[in-house]
C-alpha cells in the first residue's frame, strides 16, 4: 500500500511527492488550509479508504501597539492603556509591564488583558508597555512601544501682592504662582468690586 496525501483547493488535489507516513504542512503563507491522506492499495479487493480531515492554519506573526488617551492626569484621575493586537496565534498571552525610566520593566501583577488602568494615586510620571507570548513554533515574541503616564498634584494658586494700593491712573500688577496642576490647565482671572460677586475679567487669561 501507498500513503497519499492531499490538499483541499476547491477539490482535493494530491500533493506531488508526498507519500509518507508523515507530512510537514507548508508554513510560508498565512491562511487556512485543510489536508487528508488516502491510501493507494493495488492488492485485489482490498479498500482504498481516505483519513480524516485535518485543518492547518497559519497566523501573520503578532504585533502589537498601545495608546492612551490621557497621557497626563491630576492625582486620582483615571488614565486607561490600550493595545491593539494583531495577528498571533489564539494562545497567545498579554502581560503589561511598567518602568520608572523607561528602561527597567517589571511585570504588573495580574495585568494581562488588552486594556490597562493605569494608578492615579501618587504624583510622578510611569512609563508603560505590554509585551506578547505566543506559545505556538515560530510565532514572534513582540513588544510594543512604550508611553508615559504623567499624574500630577492637583493645582494650587496663590496671587501677590494680596493688598494694592494705587491713585487714579496707576498700575497695579498682580501675579499668580501656581504649583501642581497638568500642562493643560487655563488661567482666568476674576475681580470682585465692594462685594458684589465675582466677575470673569474679559481676556486676562
């Protein structure tokens, strides 16, 4: 008896030269591809039956990428990580990591899906990345970029001088120090003339 193997393109076709007991599946090309064996018996009355059908598939190696949309927050604000995940096998593995310089990484513990929220609890800046593990032969172990995570105090200010006395005609300059806060915060300056409330002073930003 004679193994054959064949290869399903639209009909089964058999595969020139293979005719083994085994049958490496070509790797070259992503795609899914169906395969199965049929034995050649020229003895007289014996059967010529075929395998069962077997399905080969094979993945663009992975790549993956992560982004958020708030890069910079005050102190608990919420900054959420995702990566976006191509190709790879279906056993492949997410794990995000962290780093303070952007060059020693660590594993966070139980952070292994495809979006991560980032901890808003202390003031400082965090780098971030995730990194895939994908079990299957010949499938490529990526890393995607990393991004920083900037959590700041919550903004205070303070005006000087606090009492300024001028006549008519006279500047007064007042300036404002402000400590903490993100790079996105607006100043907006407000006078109150004998208590009658506070009014928004038109383009002294």
């Amino acid at each position: 008896l004679v193994v054959q193997w064949q290869v399903l393109n639209g009909t089964w076709t058999d595969i020139s030269g293979a005719t083994g007991l085994t049958y490496s599946a070509p790797t070259t090309t992503a795609g899914t591809t169906q395969y199965r064996a049929r034995i050649v018996e020229t003895s007289s009355g014996c059967s010529t039956p075929f395998s069962n059908i077997v399905t080969v598939v094979i993945r663009e190696d992975a790549t993956v990428t992560s982004a958020t949309a708030n890069p910079e927050v005050c102190v608990g604000g919420t900054s959420i990580i995702n990566a976006t995940v191509s190709g790879g096998s279906s056993g492949l593995i997410l794990q995000w990591q962290s780093s303070p310089d952007d060059i020693n990484w660590s594993n966070i513990p139980d952070a292994n899906i495809t979006s991560y929220s980032a901890p808003t609890t202390t003031p400082g800046t965090t780098y971030y990345r995730v990194i895939i593990t994908d079990p299957l032969p010949d499938c490529s172990d990526p890393v995607s970029n990393s991004l920083s995570i900037i959590v700041q105090p919550d903004a205070t200010v303070s005006v000087n001088p606090t009492t300024s006395e001028i006549c008519l005609g006279g500047t007064s300059l007042l300036t404002a120090t402000i400590t903490g806060g993100s790079g996105a915060l607006l100043i907006e300056w407000q006078s109150n003339t004998n208590g009658g409330g506070w009014q928004v002073v038109a383009g002294a930003t």
